[in-house]
C-alpha cells in the first residue's frame, strides 16, 4: 500500500481553506476527507460537499468523500445515553471515522479542519480526536489554527465558495439568526428537504 503522510478531515470548504494552506505552506504531504453525516438537510449536505470539490480542484488535493448523511439520528437524539451533548456525538463520530479511514488507506496521521473554528468546543474537538487515536493507533496532528479563521474565510470569498451561516445539524439551523434565509435558499422549500 502506498505511504501517505496526513488525512485532514474538512467540515466543509471555507473551514478547509486556512488548514489546507498551512499544511501544504509546510510541505506536507496532505489528502483530504469529507464526512460530515451532521450536515442536514441532503441539500446543504450536497452543497458543501460540491464547494469542498471545487476546492479540491482550485488548491489541487485530493479528496475523499462520504455520502454518509444521518438527520435522522439527530432528530431521534442519538446521544442520549451515549454521549453528554449531541456536539460530543457529533465529534466523537466524525473522528473515529477518519482515524479509522486515515489507518485504513495506510495514512501517517489525521487532522481536522474543525480546528479552525472559533465557534466549536476547541477542547471537546481535541478529546475525540485523542480518544479516536488511541482507539484505531494512529496519530493525531494537532494545530490551533484560530487564529486564522478570518485570513481562512476570506480566501473562501475570494475563491467564490459558498460561505455557511449555521454549523451543520437540523438543530444548528433552527437557532441560526438566519434561519428564514436559509431555508429560502433551498429548493423547493423546507417540507422537500426534510
Ligand atoms: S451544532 Fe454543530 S457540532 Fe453541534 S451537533 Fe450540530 S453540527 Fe454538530
């Protein structure tokens, strides 16, 4: 199998941007994985899964994707009993998976784009990476890439990206400020998504 060095997960284009940057500014050998079951509805599922391809083709990476999708496992509280918060869940899954997939396909180590948000539970994001390391041996690249949110957004402008305005679950979009907005952009209204 052929040696590859890190597997970045990216949670969508905008969050890829800076962490992208970085790594390949660093010289490092860096793939990227798309797996984002938390993303609802399908639309918005599909839509930054196309931004993160059209990424993939601007900054020249490769890109792995999942068509993993699951509102159904929100709407029906999957985390009760399992994890504290349905955050924790959301991690936890996303990052045993790719710990999973970056050993797997014969990956050095894995990060996440999720790094780069200052609107995430930074600590939680680290736990679950920890914790998916030790449970599938392979190593967690770790970066506070922060700072950077901003520098990182507005190269996801310049590039013309689609530039989200909710974290990701159905629960995210309910209380985003801009929810009617939204919903508007979906074709076909809400009831069609659900
Ligand atoms: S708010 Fe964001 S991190 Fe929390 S469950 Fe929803 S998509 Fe996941």
């Amino acid at each position: 199998m052929k040696e590859r060095d890190l597997l970045l997960h990216a949670c969508c284009a905008p969050c890829a941007e800076y962490p992208v940057f970085d790594l390949q500014g660093q010289k490092i050998d860096t793939e990227v994985l798309y797996f984002n079951p938390n993303i609802h509805p399908k639309f918005e599922f599909d839509r930054r899964r196309e931004q993160l391809e059209k990424l993939s083709e601007l900054d020249d990476f490769v890109c792995h994707f999942s068509d993993d999708f699951r509102m159904d496992d929100w709407l029906e509280h999957k985390w009760e009993g399992q994890f504290a918060s349905r955050c924790l869940m959301c991690y936890q899954i996303r990052m045993d998976y790719v710990a999973a997939f970056a050993k797997e396909q014969g990956f050095q180590r894995f990060s996440t784009s999720l790094l780069v948000s200052p609107y995430q539970n930074h600590d939680a994001i680290i736990a679950s990476a920890e914790l998916a390391s030790q449970k599938y041996g392979i190593p967690f690249f770790y970066s506070d890439w922060r700072p950077h949110f901003r520098e990182g957004q507005n190269m996801a402008r310049e590039h013309g990206l689609y530039r989200q305005k909710y974290c990701g679950c159905i629960f995210s979009l309910d209380d985003s400020d801009f929810k009617e907005k939204i919903i508007a952009s979906f074709p076909d209204g809400w009831e069609a998504q659900r």
